[in-house]
C-alpha cells in the first residue's frame, strides 16, 4: 500500500534519526499491517543504548535516584523498582507520559518501561532496554512482553 507506506515514512525517519543520535542498537519497531486510524502509525518500539557510566553512578540506587523524581511530562505516579535480570542488577522504570501535541491541539500519552542495566562484564558501562507504546489500552500486555524482553537480555563485552 504506497499510500500507507508514504504516510509512515516520516515517523520512522524520526524514530531512525533519534536513534541514531542515541547510537541505539538494536531497535525494533511495529508497522501494522493495516493502517492505525489515529497517529502516530508506529505504535510500539524497542532499542538498546549503552554508555559508558562513571563508578559513583553506576549503582541500582543511584538510577532509582535519578529516575523517581518527578518530569514535567510525567502523567501520574511512576513505578521505580529495583529489580535482577540475567544481564545483571537494574532499575525499572514504568511511566506514562504526555508526549507531542496532536492536530487537534491535545498532547498525546505514551506508556513506557525502561530497564537500566548494570552488566557485570562491563564494569564501565550501562544498558538501556527502552519499550514504548502509544495506546494505553495495550499497557498490561505490552508491560509483560517488556519484561519478558528484560529477561531474555544479553550483554557481552565486545573485543572492539
């Protein structure tokens, strides 16, 4: 469907750029097959980012701190929660929040869980694994398919 695709192109150039700012990988994204009725078209996604973290912030307690407080875009309360993976020890991290203004002028909500990752093989380093979806409707579902992600996480410290 040309028409579809031409109309989905836009968010995932933006969803391409933001990750490659990010130099996320992998990324995952979900285009249904048939064609939203509401924007944006690209409803779910899925990425790994890892950077380098220094040792006084490289600690579940020191994410839980930077994380709990309150944003702006935050809608309601965020579950923060301590948590092990296999990947190692984490924070996790479920929030909603109001994201950009639709053409309709109302701000759109978006949920997501993101898992902050402390992998034993790099004790230099930190891992994101970031699940986020736009309809709030699918939140249970979706919940349990991030942390089913989480746990099948591997974290290998490359030779390069």
């Amino acid at each position: 469907m040309r028409e579809y695709a031409e109309a989905v192109y836009p968010e995932l150039k933006a969803i391409w750029e933001q990750m490659r700012e990010r130099r996320a990988g992998p990324v995952v994204v979900y285009v249904p097959p048939v064609p939203l009725a509401v924007r944006p078209l690209v409803p779910v996604s899925v990425y790994v980012q890892a950077w380098k973290c220094p040792p006084e912030e490289r600690s579940v307690e020191a994410i839980t701190a930077l994380v709990s407080p309150p944003t702006p875009d935050r809608f309601g309360e965020a579950d923060v929660t301590a948590i092990r993976l296999p990947a190692g020890p984490a924070c996790r991290l479920h929030e909603v929040l109001a994201d950009e203004v639709g053409d309709d002028g109302r701000r759109f909500l978006i949920e997501h869980v993101d898992y902050f990752v402390l992998p034993p093989e790099c004790p230099d380093a930190m891992c994101k694994l970031s699940v986020t979806w736009s309809s709030l409707a699918i939140g249970p579902e979706m919940t349990g398919a991030a942390d089913v992600m989480a746990a099948s996480l591997r974290i290998e410290k490359s030779g390069a």
